[in-house]
C-alpha cells in the first residue's frame, strides 16, 4: 500500500495571499480556463454550495472544509449578478508625483552617487577580474599539478578540480554581471 504524504492546513492569511496572487494574475489565463463555466469553476474549486457574485466575475462559496473558497470566472461564461469593478476609461498614464515635502536631490548630488557608485562597480570589476585570472591560474584548463596527498587518492584530485572549476565559473559569472551593470549606469 503507497501511503501518501498529508499536506498541512492552509491558513486564511495565506488563502487571502493566493487569491490575491490568482486575482493579479488573472490576465495571464489560458483560453481553455476562460471558457469555463460557472459549475466548472464551483466544481473545480471544491464548492458544496451555490457560489456567491461578490462582483461581475469573482465568486465566492463553502468548500468541505468550511473554508471560503474564492474564483474568478469571466463575464460572458457564468453571468454575474454583482456589481461591475470600476474600470479605467482613460488610455493616458498619469505621472507619480511624490508628496509634498519628500526630499528631493539636487542633479549635482546625484551626480556625486552615480560617480561614486561606478568607481566601486569599477574596483570591485578590477577585483575579480584578478580573482578570475588567479582561478584560471590555479585551475589550468582542467589539469592542475596533483599535490603530494592527491597522489594516492584520486577522488582527493576531482574534489579539487571540480571546486577550482566552480570558482573559476563563480568569477567568470560575477564579472559578467559587474560588466552588465556598469553598462546600465548613467
């Protein structure tokens, strides 16, 4: 007989998360869920009542397990009895303003911390570029010298390979990114 693992109750703080979750990514859905009806959503929710419209295409209904059950169905699949979420009619972004009395920096200043923050992207590039010629050094393209220990236990060596192989990857990729983001400063 397979015994099968027992999942751990799920707390309504982190049912309220994954609704949020579900709601936020509710664009992202595939056509095939779309097109499910309200009773395909209920049954597939574990429902055992009548769902409730808490708006035009979210219901809500008991489950088995007395907790709340929350999902979405759209608008021409299940009809809704709620009311309708407002919608944005404008197609303009509005820009963020920041409050009144947020501390502004002057251009000079900022220009101060992006210099100063390209110097220490530029040390910190000059700094493992040497630890990666080091690496490189010390790993010679796969076949460093073995040490006198390493003479008697082969495994000792591939040990000792495989970690000079995994710095001279962890360098190479540290200097890629320290590349990457000194590329993107102003």
């Amino acid at each position: 007989m397979v015994r099968r693992a027992r999942l751990p109750a799920v707390s309504p703080r982190l049912r309220a998360l994954a609704w949020c979750c579900a709601w936020t990514l509710a664009p992202a859905w595939t056509a095939q869920a779309q097109g499910a009806s309200l009773g395909d959503k209920a049954r597939e929710s574990g429902c055992v009542g009548k769902p409730v419209a808490i708006s035009s295409s979210l219901y809500k209904c008991s489950t088995a397990s007395g907790a709340e059950s929350f999902f979405n169905v759209p608008d021409g699949s299940g009809g809704g009895n709620g009311a309708a979420l407002p919608r944005r009619t404008d197609s303009k972004a509005v820009p963020a303003t920041s409050p009144t009395g947020f501390p502004r920096v002057d251009a000079e200043t900022q220009k101060g911390r992006d210099d100063l923050r390209r110097k220490v992207l530029n040390d910190e590039l000059g700094t493992e570029e040497k630890a990666l010629a080091d690496a490189r050094t010390a790993y010679d393209n796969g076949a460093p010298p073995p040490l006198p220990e390493e003479k008697a236990d082969a495994e000792k060596y591939r040990q000792r390979i495989a970690r000079l192989r995994e710095a001279v990857q962890l360098h190479q990729r540290n200097v890629d990114m320290l590349k990457k983001e000194l590329a993107t400063t102003r």
